[in-house]
C-alpha cells in the first residue's frame, strides 16, 4: 500500500470513528494482512444435538485469490462451511467445499446461502454469549473471530 | 322423407350425443375433472380435498379440513435445519408482525418433514422462538406423507455421515378461508412481496 493510500485510510478511518460510525473496539472484526472478517454472528441453538449456523463477512483486499481452507469453532466439534441450493423449489444442503476469495472481493456467508454449519456441539449457543471461530486461510493463516449468538429466530444483528 | 334424409339425422343426432357423453365425461371423470386437474396438476390440492391427519405442538390430532374458516400460511421443514426453517419462521413472524391484527383469525402451520426426530414435544419447544400464531405439526411417517401429497411437497432424507438431512419444498403456501390455494411465497421473497400475497388471502 502505497504511504498516500495508507494517510488516506487513516484520515477516512479517523473520521468515521470521530462520527461514530465504526467503534474502535469491534469484537466481531479481524484481520490477517488482507484478508478481513467480519459481522459474525450465529444462531441460539435447542440444547446441543441440533446444529447451529453461523454467518459472517469475508473480504480481500489484497492482490490474489485467497482460499479459505478449514474452520475451526470453540464450541463444536466440527465446522464447515455449507451451502444452500434451490431447485424447483426444494431447499439442499452441503458441504461448499473450500471457498474462494478472489482479490478485492467479498464473499457473504448469509441466511439462505453459504453458511458456516455447526455440528456436534459441546455446549448450547445461547444468546448474548460470544464464541470464537477461527477461519484459516491459505494465503492470510488463521484468522480468530469473535462471534456473538443471537436469537434463534434472529435473521442477523440489528442494523 | 326419403330414407337417406333419416338415416342423414339418425347420424348427426347420434353424433351429437356421443360428443356430449364424451364432453361430459371428460368434465366431471375424465381429463378434465376439477379434482382430477387438481390431483395431477404440480399445484397444492384446495384444503376441501385434502385427506390426511397430523398431531399439533399440543399433541391433538387435526384433520386438514379443520384449517377451513381461516386463512392458512403452510410450510414445511424441520428443526434439525440450522438456516432456510429458522429464517423462513423469523421471516414468517416478521410478516405476522407487519400485518398486526389482521392476524388474529389465521392459521399458520409448521410441518415437519422430520417426524423420526420432531416429536410433538420438540415442536412445542422450537417454535416458543417465533410468532405465537405458528403452529408446529408432527404425525407418523405416512400421516406427513399424506400432508405432502397434497401441497405437491417433495422431501427425502439425505444421510450425512453418522446423521441425516433434508431436503425439502421452502415455500410458503398461502390459502384463503375457504381453503383455496391463493399463492406461495418462495423463499428469498422480501416482506414488500410477501406481506400483500397474505392479504390478497385474509380479504377474500
């Protein structure tokens, strides 16, 4: 980044903190070299046999393609990133794979698409707590984030 | 009259009633029977030609045709579904929500497609998350069987390692107080598109 890009995004950064537009201390953001990841949150869950789903945004900002290659939950024993699609009408779920993050993009883990699936947990989601996720990247390494639980019925944090 | 004439109206009469069995009876047993059209066509039977029992959250056993006399919303899912059942019930609340009391005489119905694992019970519980006017449904095997052949929904269990899935029709069916089919909303639909389709039912 060239030293004028870097003052710009300091002074635009400054500026949307001064007029509260973003809070210095976003537990739900972080930040590997390029690689960003943020507006995390998941579902409540009914005790621990029913998976839970997580959503959250992840965007480049670098020069390459990055690949987000595994996840990892604090509070299950697995989590992968599934996705939902819809034929004729009928609703299927799987495993995406490893997702890709072309340069300069963002991809959106959101209800009704991608979603990160949370299986076998070892303790109920309930809303109001935080747990951490951790996303590893191929290019950026792993990535933790904090992940607040909303309501069961809650289709994203409150804007 | 020569013979020929007869014969000529003998003909033209037997024709005419021949055509006017066939017509009728493709109207009222054949191809073109209201309930047959409606059994074969992909669109969700009128609920006064549904067959088939469940067991609410509460545990009683409802006929189909006691939804008659209110609008009813319909979708089927499970609770075992972290992401479309739980969006699709908060987006269902979020409608419910938006038409205030105009709600108060309709029937909203949850059916499982999962019955092995949403028991009444498990039903009771997951749907306190959501609107109070939706009703959660359970039965045996073939009761859900049943409630899918006549809202033309399809489903099928996909077993994923030590547990399952499954896959299931998303949308939202929307029927008037008599118990016809007034539309669905599919899923991704917004609340703008939604909310006037419910309406379109609660004023007919």
């Amino acid at each position: 980044m060239s030293s004028i890009k870097f003052l710009g995004a300091v002074i635009s950064l400054t500026f949307l903190m001064a007029v509260g537009f973003i809070s210095p201390a976003v537990p739900d953001t972080a930040r590997n070299d390029e690689v960003i990841v943020e507006a995390a949150w998941a579902r409540a869950s009914i005790g621990t046999s029913r998976p839970s789903a997580a959503y959250l945004t992840i965007r480049n900002e670098g020069d390459e393609t990055d690949v987000l290659t595994s996840l990892k939950a604090s509070v299950s024993e697995v989590a992968e990133v599934h996705a939902m699609t819809m034929t004729d009408g009928v609703a299927r779920m799987g495993p995406a794979g490893a997702v890709k993050l072309p340069a300069g993009h963002e991809v959106v883990l959101k209800p009704g698409g991608l979603h990160v699936m949370l299986m076998n947990l070892k303790q109920p989601l309930k809303e109001g707590e935080k747990f951490t996720l951790t996303l590893t990247f191929k290019g950026a390494g792993p990535i933790d984030v904090s992940v607040p639980v909303l309501g069961i019925g809650a289709s994203g944090p409150v804007q | 009259m020569p013979t020929w004439k007869l014969l000529l109206i003998g003909c033209g009469l037997a024709l005419a009633i021949s055509t006017s069995l066939l017509f009728g009876w493709w109207q009222v047993d054949g191809p073109g029977a209201p309930e047959r059209k409606a059994r074969e066509s992909k669109l969700p039977l009128p609920i006064g030609q549904m067959d088939f029992a469940l067991t609410d959250h509460k545990g009683n056993r409802v006929q189909a045709t006691d939804w008659l006399g209110e609008p009813l919303l319909v979708f089927f899912g499970f609770t075992y579904c972290p992401d479309i059942c739980p969006t699709t019930l908060a987006d269902i609340t979020g409608w419910l929500e938006s038409l205030g009391d105009d709600t108060k005489h309709i029937n909203v119905a949850f059916i499982t497609v999962d019955p092995e694992r949403d028991t009444a019970e498990a039903m009771a519980v997951y749907i306190e998350n959501f609107h109070p006017a939706i009703a959660g449904y359970t039965g045996s095997s073939q009761d859900i069987a049943d409630a899918a052949a006549g809202f033309k929904v399809k489903y099928e269990r996909i077993v994923t390692g030590q547990t399952y899935t499954m896959n299931h029709t998303a949308g939202v069916f929307v029927y008037d107080a008599e118990g016809r089919f007034v539309s669905i909303i599919d899923f991704h639909e917004s609340r703008e598109n939604a909310v006037p389709k419910i309406r379109r039912a609660l004023e007919r």
